[in-house]
C-alpha cells in the first residue's frame, strides 16, 4: 500500500462515546458524544477548507463544526469532550443556532429529526460558514470571522437522550454531494507545506557509547539527502550510568559545560568537549566528567542555532551575542547581568514561547519561563518542584516580544555576577517541527492524547500542580511504541525503563498509557516536543 495522498477520517483516540467503523468514517452514538478529526488544518488559508457530515439518521440533536487543537488535549479525560464547549465552534441541528465557544446565537436553519441531510463546513481566510444539502446559511454571511491558528473537525450529540445520531463523514472531495468552488479537502497532499520540511536538519539524536580514548568524533546529524550539518546546542546525559547531564553550546566558551540536574555555575571541560563537528561533535578522553567513559552508553541531544553569534542591541541590554535561527525558531542569547529589570533581543522575529535561562556564574538555579503560563511563574530544570507563581523579578511579569525577552532584577534571570555571565535557550514553536504546550491528565491508563501537527523526535513532560520529574523521551532509544525509556533533566540518575512512563508517539501527536501521576494525575503538565516528520509527510510507527 502506498498511498499518494491521505485523508482526514475521525480519531479513534479522540473519541467520547462515538463507535467508529468504515476506516473511521462513520461514527454514531445514542447519548453525550463527540468524535474529532486527525488532521487540523489552517483557518486562515485564502483557498478554503471543506468537508460535510451526513446524518444518516433523525437525530434529535446532532451538532458539527471545528474546535481549536488545543482545546481537546486540555479538557483531560476524553469523556468530558462532549459537554465541553472550549474552542469549539458548532451548527447545532435542533435549532440552527451557531455555538461560539459555547455562546449561542441564530443563525441558520434547524435540520436535526430528518435523515440523510448533509451538512457542509466551509472555513476560509478566517471566515466560518455552514451549509444545509448544498445551501450556505444566513443568506451567505459568516457564523464566524477573524479565526486563526489550527483547526480540527468536530461533530458531536448534544443530548442525554433522543433519537441516535449516526454521521457519515465525507474528507474525500470525490464523496462531497456539493463542491463549493476553490475548496480543498482536508489531506495530507492539501495541508500547508511545513516552515521546516526536514526536521532532522534543524535537530537530531545522537546515541554513542564512550571509549575512554583521545578524541572520538559523534556524528550522523544530517538532513534526509545526507548533507551534514554543525550543532549549536549539545545536551549530553549518560544513559547507563547516574552522571549529570553536560550542556554545551557554540555561544559561550567551547567546553565550558552547564548541568541541567545541578544549580552549578559553568565549569572548564575544554579537555574533554574539545569541538563542535560537521555532522555532531567531538570529545576526548574519560576525565572526571563522564561524557566519554568507557563502555557507558550515552545520548545527545542536538540543535542548530546560528553559530558563535553576533550582538543584537534590540533590548536595553545589548547582548554579548545571540545566534539565531528564524527557520528552526531557536536562539541563543548570551548577555552580561543588571542586577535590575531590562531586555535582551532573541532574534527570532516571533514571540519565543519558551525560554530556558541560567546564571552561569552562580549557583542559583534555572529559571524556565513559557508563554503557556503567567509571565510571574517559572518552573527550574535542575529540580521537581511544581510551577512557581507570583514571581515578578524573574519577567518582570511580562512576556517576551517578537524582538525581545523581558527579564526582572532576579539574580536567576538577570544577576550581576559577571561579564556575559547570562545565557538563556529561546525556542518559538513552529508549525511542523516544534510545539510547547500544556495538557489535562485524567489518571487514566487510557490517557490524554495531545495533537502535535507532527510525529515528534523528542518528547519531554512535566507536572506544573505537584512536585514531580521533568521526563525525557526520543525515537532513537524508543523506536517503537510503547515507548517507556526515560531520562530526567532534574536527576543524574541512568535511564529507566519500564512501568508507569508509557507513552505512543504518533504521527500526529502522542497519547498517554498509563494512569502513573508523574505524566498522568488529574493534573496540569507542560509538554515540549520536536518533530521527526511533519503530519504531511508522517507515516505512522
């Protein structure tokens, strides 16, 4: 089977009480339900997007429209789909009203208690609009204008009782009963081509077992035609023993490391970090520092930035240098502290929405800020702890521009402490490649499933309500699902594998598999994730 172009169908793992059946085509359901599409698709796309539901039954009160992709993987348990209205915009069939993220207004015709009506789901350049049996409603004006980002298909039974509701989905343009002139079906051939098609060009894992020997080279960072590339960011842990992680980067002095799992300040492994490579990067004999001890298996994380860097004097604090990458939205900014509120310029053009900083002089600990919570929380790498609130010296209670990061007087954030003492890792999440969001658990071994828009490399995930382990997942040392083998940022402990950490990486997302409260209370958790193939181009594993 090999299939030129793939099409939406409903996601069995999105599912609230719907059955499923002809490929995931057909869904029906006699109470509270809702079935969501595979795959999202631009709202703001000048050419359109369509798709129709049938209800092939008289359902006293079916539903259908998009919702937001967030939106699902943040109502937690996937029985809680149907009642929820959070970024979902809707025709509901027992009255004809439009549901605006659960505010209800007329709009249209009711077509609920007829069999076999079609109802069409028209989106362009922002605008919603609904069709009954080939009709566009409200004389043709819009339920909705103004939407952005990514949207999924939704259709849902509103009711604890009535008549079931049985939908026939039609993705295919070849099944549509109407063919609204200029719109595209919702496939993989259809989607927007990716800002990054190849993300192994922009990250990559590396796995190498130590020598104990002078000078051995890592390498096999390349794109998918074989062309090498140089790394900007190392993230070295060893896997088979409890040793810190080591963090290197082209922006600071060549050698001196960082620790994810220790406040320590930066320390001089110039003899055993000795070069970043074409194609990964070089080490040298075991020392004390343990990224090259014989016979221990390691890992290395790997990401491209922009080189050694320039000053950038978009900020109040001109930095030492930041080296930017707009294509793969990552940056490093190396900066000398205030002591006092200021900005420093990322150089990504966009708002970073998760930004990584460290006193590199001190022993104070990290400091992780992210758009996905308050500009006065942070989280820290090097410990469990839960989200920290209320803090306005680490961002001076504001988050980051599309020039600038803010930072506040704290000594983590923005300390006196040296010449170019400061570094901080910004990222900004990139449709196909990269996605930094937050999810519901619902203490389940069925867990939350989480819309990535791509089949993700690299996985970490933390609890933001209670103390507990920032985890670390890849496909190089879990090629195939379940994927369970662990490492942590905030521990030195060797890799684990096993119980309570399971987790399926798709080629759309990744779904929880276990009811383990490290990645699956009924909580709040972060999740950061990068691509090993856009949605477009993604089979499954």
């Amino acid at each position: 089977d090999s299939p030129t172009d793939n099409h939406c169908t409903l996601n069995p793992l999105w599912v609230d009480q719907h059955t499923l059946s002809d490929g995931n085509l057909v869904a029906s359901a006699a109470a509270d339900s809702a079935a969501i599409g595979t795959m999202a698709f631009d709202v703001t796309d000048s050419d359109g997007y369509y798709f129709e539901a049938k209800v092939t039954t008289a359902a006293t009160y079916p539903n259908v429209g998009i919702r937001t992709v967030e939106s699902p993987s943040q109502v937690g348990a996937v029985t809680s789909l149907s009642g929820n209205s959070t970024g979902r915009y809707s025709f509901t069939g027992s009255d004809g009203n439009f549901n605006d993220a659960g505010s209800s207004s007329s709009y249209g015709s009711a077509w609920a208690g007829t069999a076999d009506k079609v109802i069409g789901v028209l989106v362009k350049a922002g605008a919603l609009y609904f069709s009954i049996d080939g009709t566009i409603q409200n004389s043709g004006t819009a339920a909705k204008t103004g939407l952005t980002g990514y949207m999924l298909p939704t259709v849902f039974y509103d009711a604890g009782s009535g008549t079931a509701a049985a939908w026939e989905m039609r993705f295919d343009k070849a099944d549509w009963g109407t063919t609204p002139s200029g719109y595209k079906a919702i496939s993989s051939n259809n989607l927007a081509d990716p800002q990054v098609e190849d993300p192994k060009r922009y990250f990559d894992t590396l796995l190498y077992t130590g020598n104990g020997t002078t000078g051995q080279t890592i390498t096999g960072l390349e794109n998918s035609s074989g062309t090498s590339w140089t790394p900007d960011w190392v993230w070295i842990k060893p896997r088979s023993a409890a040793y810190n992680s080591k963090l290197f980067d082209s922006v600071r002095t060549l050698g001196y490391s960082l620790e994810s799992s220790t406040t320590n300040a930066q320390a001089d492994l110039t003899g055993e970090f000795i070069a970043f490579a074409d194609g990964g990067f070089q080490v040298d004999d075991d020392g004390s520092n343990n990224i090259n001890q014989s016979g221990v298996t390691h890992v290395a994380w790997n990401w491209e930035a922009g080189g050694s860097g320039s000053s950038n004097e978009d900020g109040s604090i001109n930095t030492t240098a930041t080296s930017a990458n707009t294509t793969a939205g990552f940056s490093i900014i190396r900066w000398t502290g205030t002591g006092a509120n200021g900005t420093i310029g990322h150089g990504l053009g966009v708002q970073p929405n998760l930004y990584i900083l460290k006193n590199t002089a001190t022993t104070n600990s990290w400091v992780v800020g992210s758009t996905v919570y308050a500009a006065t929380a942070y989280l820290s790498i090097n410990n469990n702890d839960a989200l920290a609130t209320g803090d306005a010296a680490v961002f001076n209670s504001t988050h980051p521009t599309s020039s600038v990061i803010n930072l506040g007087s704290n000594v983590g954030t923005n300390g006196d402490s040296g010449t170019g003492n400061m570094i901080c890792y910004a990222f900004a999440a990139v449709d196909g490649f990269s996605k930094f969001g937050t999810y519901e658990g619902n203490s389940s071994a069925d867990g939350t499933f989480i819309y990535t828009g791509f089949r993700p490399a690299w996985i970490t995930l933390k609890e933001m309500d209670n103390a507990d382990d920032w985890v670390i997942y890849d496909t190089k040392r879990d090629p195939i699902n379940i994927a369970d083998t662990v490492l942590r940022m905030d521990s030195s402990a060797a890799e684990y594998s096993g119980s309570g950490r399971e987790i399926d990486i798709l080629s759309n997302g990744f779904i929880i598999r276990t009811s383990n409260a490290t990645i699956n209370a009924s909580n709040t958790y972060l999740y950061l994730a990068f691509a090993e193939f856009p949605l477009k181009y993604a089979n499954a594993r």
